[in-house]
C-alpha cells in the first residue's frame, strides 16, 4: 500500500515538473527573423537561447543576447572591455557604439538617447532589441498572444537610402531618426542576390547603383541605375550583364551617363537635363557578330566617357572597346592593353557565361584611361594595372 501511494506521488510530481516546464518554455520570449534566403525566397528562423541567454523584459523593453542577434543579422562586433563600449557594424558601413549602463548612444557618429540602457547579466551582454534592429533598418513587431518577435531583414541600406528589397521602394533617410523616410519609388525587379552603392557627384546628387545578382548559379546581374537629385528621381535605367555595375560619371566630375544597354543618355549634373544621347546599337553595329546565336541580345554596358568618347563592355563577349564619337573610330581596347597570349585568352573566353579579356575600368587620368587587369597565376588570381592612352584630337 505504501509502495502505491509512493509511486503515485512519484508519478504526480513528474507531472507536476513537466508541466511546469512545458509552461516555463511556453513563457519564454520567442525570436524569429524573416529574410530573403539564397534564391530570392522569403526564410524564417527561429532564434535558440541557452539558459543565460534568454530574452527578458525589462522596463518595458525587450533585451536580446548581444552574440545572438548579431550572429544571425551578420553584424560585426567589437568589444572594449575597459571602456565597457560595443561597437557593432553591418556589411553596408553603419555603426552602432553603445556603453553598458549608459542611456547614451552613438549611430553613425549621431549621439541619440535610449529608453534603457544596454547591460551584463551573469557575463551576458544584453542590448535593447528594437533600438538595436531599427537602427539597422530591420522593422520589428511583437505578439504578445505568443510572446513572439518578429524581425523583418528585408532593407538594405546605405547612410542617406534604403531600398525595401519586399517592397521594392527606394527611400530617402530620415536624418531626424524618427524612422520617417521618404520613399522616392519603386524598383522592379525580381530579388535574389541584392547590393546598394551610392557615388556622391561633385554638385551634390547621388548615383545610386543596385546590383541585383541572379541565376543559377548567381552567374547574371541586373544593375539597376537611379539618379537622384534632393527627393526625386531624375532618371532611372537597368542592363543586364554578367558582371556587376558602378556609377558612371564623368572624369570632371560635370556629367552623368545612365544607359540601358542600348541607349545612353548624359545628363549635364547642375542642370540634371539630357546633355547627350547616344544609340549605342548603332555606334557599334560594325563590331556586331553576325553570327551570334541563341537568345543573348547584343547590349553594351557602358564603362566610361568623355567629352570624345564612350567606353562599353559587349555584355555578350565580355570584350571591352570603345568608341571616338568625332570619328567614330572604334578600338578594342583589349587588342592595345593586353599581350598577344592575353589578347588570344580574351577572345577564346569570349561569350556568355565567359570570362572575356577581365579588364575592369577604374579612372580617366591625364589623358589615359586605367584598367585593373586579373589573371591566373597559380594558386592565386592577381591584379596587374594596364593603361590606354587617348588619342589626340
């Protein structure tokens, strides 16, 4: 009989236990991040904690682990022990410093106020979880039904824009920190691998360039180019390619190209009005291949220009040329930079999916124009700088 009774307390208390935990976890606060994963389709992961790690509520305020958040928002963190500081950056270049127990923190060297403070708890960094996922430009929403934290990665983002890879809005930042930017518009696209650059032109406007890296297997890219001047939008164009794009703008600093792989327009940057326009289909119909098959349409991403001249790459044989618009004298400009092994190189990898002559163009100076050249030298891919001098007119 006491043996009975024994076990059915034993038993009882098993119970007891095991609910109690079940209620324990089904308490605890729960993490989970939305983002886009390798092929442009939406993920969510589910944040585990140990023991010590676990989110909490203080004041009114949600605290997260430090290591978690960053290890899965792939952020970089910097840790002065001595001065109790962290710093924290992410891939696109903003800093967030924060230091334990103080309500003071610094956002791109812009000091803001904080509600509570980031703290150590039994040697665990917490960091207020909202300020730190806004400042980064994630949106950040809490069920208390489930006790659950949504994070939204979705924006990636420069100092002055973000770009809503879901949404596909490109909007200006709020310089008061208030979250209140204003959307400029929409970039179509179809998202899969997405990068943001902006090139600051010498009147003040901004260049924007996002690569939008897709394929299988990553091998495509549409660069999208937006030109932007204070809150508006002056132009906006997208070619596609094999490789990736950069602002294009005059050695003078005076102009801006923006072309779609077949035409080119060049803005004069004061008055943001068409300067030039340039039908590059036409400019080089000589160089086109007449036996070019398949779908892949001759287009031309444009590298460089001048007052004389336009610069391009075939974006079907990866072959950089250019073009003396006074003469239309066109040069391949792989035949006057590179050796007579690297020229034949060039024009066996010549075609999609190909490397071409691998000559990336970098500046107009005195009169020449610079290309970084790669090559294969085992076990290593190298860089040697190669020069064209232009010719007189």
């Amino acid at each position: 009989m006491k043996i009975a009774w024994k076990t059915g307390v034993l038993a009882m208390l098993i119970l007891l236990t095991l609910s109690w935990t079940a209620l324990a976890k089904g308490n605890d606060i729960q993490v989970k991040i939305n983002s886009f994963g390798e092929w442009g389709e939406i993920v969510q992961n589910s944040l585990e904690f140990g023991d010590q790690e676990k989110p909490r509520i203080e004041q009114g305020r949600i605290f997260i682990p430090l290591r978690k958040i960053a290890e899965n928002s792939g952020y970089t963190v910097l840790f002065d022990g001595e001065a109790k500081r962290v710093d924290l950056l992410d891939r696109y270049g903003k800093k967030i410093e924060l230091t334990l127990f103080s309500k003071k923190a610094t956002v791109n060297n812009k000091t803001v106020d904080l509600d509570v403070p980031a703290k150590m708890i039994n040697r665990v960094t917490f960091v207020p979880l909202r300020f730190i996922s806004e400042s980064f430009d994630q949106v950040v929403k809490w069920d208390p039904a489930t006790r659950t934290v949504f994070i939204d990665n979705f924006i990636i983002s420069t100092p002055d824009y973000l770009f809503n890879q879901k949404t596909l809005e490109l909007s200006k930042r709020d310089e008061s920190g208030k979250g209140q930017h204003l959307v400029l518009g929409k970039i179509p696209m179809s998202v899969d691998w997405v990068s943001m650059y902006v090139t600051k032109t010498k009147n003040g406007n901004d260049v924007i360039v996002i690569n939008n890296n897709s394929g299988a297997p990553h091998l495509y890219y549409d660069i999208h180019t937006i030109y932007v001047s204070g809150n508006e939008i002056i132009d906006q164009s997208v070619v596609n390619a094999l490789f990736p794009g950069k602002a294009v703008i005059s050695s003078d600093g005076e102009k801006v190209a923006m072309g779609d792989g077949k035409i080119v327009r060049v803005y004069d940057d004061k008055t943001k009005k068409v300067q030039y326009e340039y039908d590059l289909l036409a400019l080089f119909e000589a160089e086109k291949d007449p036996n070019q098959g398949g779908s892949w349409e001759t287009t031309y991403a444009i590298l460089g220009f001048g007052d004389h001249y336009i610069l391009v790459k075939d974006t079907y044989k990866m072959l950089t040329k250019m073009i003396y618009l006074d003469t239309n004298k066109i040069v391949n400009v792989y035949e006057a930079v590179l050796s007579k092994e690297e020229q034949e190189e060039a024009l066996k990898n010549a075609g999609p999916f190909g490397s071409g002559d691998r000559l990336e163009f970098i500046e107009e100076e005195n009169g020449k124009l610079i290309f970084s050249k790669s090559y294969y030298e085992a076990p290593y891919i190298k860089t040697k700088k190669v020069e064209y001098s232009l010719e007189s007119l």
